[in-house]
C-alpha cells in the first residue's frame, strides 16, 4: 500500500544533489560565541606530548567560505578594470565564471536557508543577482573590446559590491545568529560541491 508523500519542509526547488544542504529542521538559536569571537571551529593543536600549543582555526563554515570568494571577486574586478588586451579578455572569463558559479552556489544553498529565517532578505538577493546575470550576459555577448564595455563593466562592477555588502551586512548576520555551526560547515561542502559541479558543466 503507498503512503501519502510527506510535503516538503520548504516549499523551494534544490537539485538532488544539494537537497541535504539545507538541514530539514528549522534553524535553531544563536549558540555559545566561539573563542576570540570569529567563525569556524576551533580546536587544540597539540605536541607530541599531548601538551596544547593554543587554537587553531578549523575548516570555515559557508560564510568563510563566501567572504573569501567576496575578496576574491572584488580583486578580480578592480584586475579587469586595469588591464588591456589579452589579459583583460583572460581575467573577465576568469571572473564571469567565478561569479556565476558563485551565484550559483549561494542561490541554491545559502538563499533557502535565508529564505526560511527572513524571506524579504533573500528575495531581495535573489532579485539583486538576476539583474547582475542579465548584465554579465550582456557584458560576455558584447566582449570586452567592443564599445561601451568599459562603461557596462563599471555598472556591474557597483552592482555586485553593492551586492556583496548588502549580503555580507543583511543576510550573513542572520543566518550566523540562527544557525546550528554545523549546519554552516555542512552548506560550506554542499556549496563546494555544487561550485565543483558547475565548474565542471563549464569546462565541458
Ligand atoms: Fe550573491
Ligand atoms: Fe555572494
């Protein structure tokens, strides 16, 4: 006899394959500061002795993982901003697929959980990231030699920091406030993993 399908717990599309990046239950309270305040676990590093030589900061967790790739953008922005011919053509494909990537990553394992803690906020990243596609779809059709690119550039340039600000102050806070840590470290392998998968789709 077939049972009823239980509904879902979140009524959002996921692939698969990252469907466990965003654990069932709801997130729960803020818990206990970590040492020195920051993100990540810490641990003891030891001697050979078993004596502690002091902490460490373990693997992060997604948000680490995305303040890196924020840095990481910015750099690249500011890197095709400033050079010319060849180079400038290999760093904007070099930053046209970390973006898309990135995008990619957050919208399908950091926005749901957003989503479920205040829904207004990931709409408004979601709807922030859409507009920046359409704009980086026009910036790749047209090339960076052609006309008009410089200009077209430095738009997106604004909206993607504009962006990354905007999740880093409105978004990040939230999810580090209601989040299990492990839940975090879990949606910083599921965000690698899809960023893995989709580098590889673009490769092909
Ligand atoms: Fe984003
Ligand atoms: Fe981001």
């Amino acid at each position: 006899m077939r049972t009823r399908e239980e509904p879902h717990v979140f009524p959002l599309i996921v692939t698969s394959a990252v469907a466990s990046a965003v654990p069932s239950r709801l997130p729960r309270q803020k818990w206990a500061k970590r040492p020195g305040g920051g993100s990540g676990a810490y641990a003891d590093v030891r001697d050979t002795r078993g004596g502690t030589m002091g902490k460490v900061k373990q693997q992060g967790d997604v948000i680490d993982v995305i303040l890196q790739q924020h840095n990481l953008i910015r750099s690249l922005f500011q890197e095709v901003a400033s050079a010319s011919g060849n180079e400038r053509a290999s760093k904007f494909k070099q930053l046209a697929q970390l973006l898309e990537v990135h995008e990619d990553a957050e919208e399908q394992v950091v926005h749901p959980m957003t989503k479920r803690i205040a829904s207004e906020v990931a709409d408004a990243r979601i709807e922030e990231e859409n507009q920046a596609k359409k704009v980086l779809a026009q910036l790749k059709s047209m090339g960076p030699d052609a006309d008009g690119f410089g200009e077209l550039f430095e738009k997106l340039h604004q909206a993607v920091d504009a962006h990354a600000t905007h999740e880093e102050k409105e978004e990040f806070p939230r999810l580090r406030d209601r989040c299990d840590e492990s839940d975090l470290r879990d949606m910083a392998d599921k965000f690698q993993q899809v960023q893995a998968l989709k580098g590889g789709q673009m490769r092909r």
